[in-house]
C-alpha cells in the first residue's frame, strides 16, 4: 500500500514537466489571462457560498 501513494504524489520532475506543457500549449501571454479568470472565478465561488451561509432579509419575510 506504501508504493501506491508514492505514485500519487508529484514529484519536481512530474511538475517541471506539467508546467512546460502548459506554456507549450498556452504560450506565455496566455496564462496570465487564464490564472486572472481562475481567480475570479474562485472569487465568485466563495462569494456565493458565504451569501448561502448568511440568512438575508428577504427569508425572514412573512
């Protein structure tokens, strides 16, 4: 069981290796456009998830 969590885990390599792919397949004035959307998106995501966390005025309307 030891060596299957050996192969999950990345190694350098394994990341050296994804990120030149990336830039092979982006270019490198892509992906800052790409991480900016990312990050809004992200964003948005915990922005939504706080706002269902809070009850709003309108729910406790009756």
């Amino acid at each position: 069981m030891i060596t299957s969590s050996i192969f999950l885990a990345p190694g350098a390599w394994q990341i050296i290796l994804i990120v030149v792919v990336v830039l092979l397949l982006f270019g490198g004035k892509k992906i800052p456009e790409l991480m900016r959307g990312l990050g809004s998106g992200i964003k948005e995501f915990k922005d939504a998830s706080k706002a269902e966390d809070k009850p709003s005025a309108t729910d406790n309307k009756e």
